[in-house]
C-alpha cells in the first residue's frame, strides 16, 4: 500500500527537479531590456555588454548576438516579455495573499521588434 503513495510522489519529484534543473541551466539571468536606436530601430534582448564604444545585444527569442554602437543607442528601457502564466512575476506569497497583488514594475516588452533581418 506504502508503494502507491511513494512511487507518483517520486515520479511527481523528479518531473519537478528536472523541470526546474532545465529552466535554471537555459534561460538567461538577465532583464530583457528594449533597445531604441536614433534610427527608430527596436531592439529587444539582453544588454550583455556596454563598455562605451558598444553595446552589445543578445536578441530575445533569436540567440542572435547584435553589436551598436553606443552613441547610435537612443533609450534602454527594462521591459518583460509577456508570459503565459499571469502568475510568474509574482511569489508564492503574492499568490496565495491576494490583497498583496501588485503591478507590475516593467513595461511589456513589444511583440515584433525591428531589428537587423
């Protein structure tokens, strides 16, 4: 009887560690930011590096790594890409408190950027 009990609880476990095992080892640890160039070019991706001279852009969705320089750079602005799941931008506790809901504190990041083909 014990074996009915165990056996879909280690099986719901390890969906879980290899869901969560998957998310941390492929997606990026950085904000997506929107990128307005001065010639109205938007960029939307990780801001990898800004040295200076050049920023250098990781395209969301694409993996595509896209170099301006930096006085062709207008405005970046922290924005977060819409998700299917309303909840995950907030914590467990945000969730399970609903008078704690807050907005959120970025922008949507827009749909089709232009960009470099």
């Amino acid at each position: 009887m014990t074996l009915f009990v165990l056996i879909p609880c280690l099986v719901i476990f390890l969906i879980i560690a290899g869901a969560t095992v998957w998310k941390v080892m492929y997606d990026v640890w950085l904000p997506h930011e929107m990128v307005t160039l001065h010639s109205g070019r938007v960029e939307v991706g990780y801001v990898l590096g800004d040295n200076g001279n050049w920023v250098s852009i990781l395209r969301a969705g694409e993996r595509r790594l896209v170099l301006y320089r930096e006085t062709q750079v207008d405005e970046r602005v922290l924005c977060q890409l819409r998700t299917q799941n309303p909840y995950s931008d907030l914590t467990t506790w945000q969730v399970l408190a609903r008078r704690s809901w807050t907005a959120r504190s970025q922008q949507a990041c827009p749909q089709g950027f232009r960009g470099n083909p």
